[in-house]
C-alpha cells in the first residue's frame, strides 16, 4: 500500500506540468486567434470592401425613411417597382434565384418525390 502512494506522489509535478501547459494554451489561443485566408478575388467575384458600398446605401436611404414621413402610397409604390423592395432597390437582384435563372433546379417536390421512391423501391 504504501508503494501505490509513493509512486502516485512521484506523478504531481507532472500534473502540474501538464495543467500549466494547458492553461497557457487557452490563454495564447485567445490573446491570438486564427485569422482566415481570404482569396484574392477574380473574374467576376467582388473584393469584401466592395460589398460595404452597397450595404452603406441602403443603410443610408433607410436612416432617411425612418427620419422623414412616411411614404405615401404612390411613393411605395414608385421605389418598391425600382427593385426588391422600397430601401434596397436592385441592389443584389442579380443574385437572387427566380424561375428565370433556375431552369435546371428541381423543386423541393420533386426531390422528395424521388427519395421516397428510392426508399419504397417504386418508380
């Protein structure tokens, strides 16, 4: 018995190795996180400060809509025909999936329809 204890106390200035090393892990870790590569963009791919233009002026023309009074009905009417909506506009509208650019999708019915087929065995 008293061996096990002897070779037990032998292990503590390894434990205490062991939890100083972590906790000068999670404090290096934290004090500098992992940045992220970013790629270069190319072709048609926008850089990320390019994105902020946009997002400053719809942020700018809906600081304006809730400070003046709000839109009359034709007015509504006017902006929400230049776009998605009354303060986004057409920003973005190339982006958006609509029957028009989505020729070759499948509807979610019919993905469904085809899973339960394969899953009963029927076609």
């Amino acid at each position: 018995m008293h061996s096990i204890k002897s070779k037990l106390s032998a292990l503590r200035p390894i434990r205490l190795l062991l939890v100083a090393f972590a906790c000068a892990f999670l404090v290096l870790s934290n004090a500098f996180p992992a940045y992220s590569d970013t790629p270069q963009p190319t072709g048609n791919q926008k850089s990320p400060a390019q994105g902020e233009s946009n997002l400053l002026g719809i942020e700018r023309e809906a600081q304006e809509a809730v400070l003046k009074d709000p839109y009359s009905r034709e007015e509504t009417q006017a902006k929400a025909n230049e776009g998605l909506n009354e303060i986004q506009g057409a920003a973005d509208l190339d982006k958006l999936k609509r029957p028009e650019n989505s020729q070759g999708a499948s509807s979610v019915e019919e993905k469904s329809e085809s899973f339960l087929e394969r899953l009963t065995g029927k076609k």
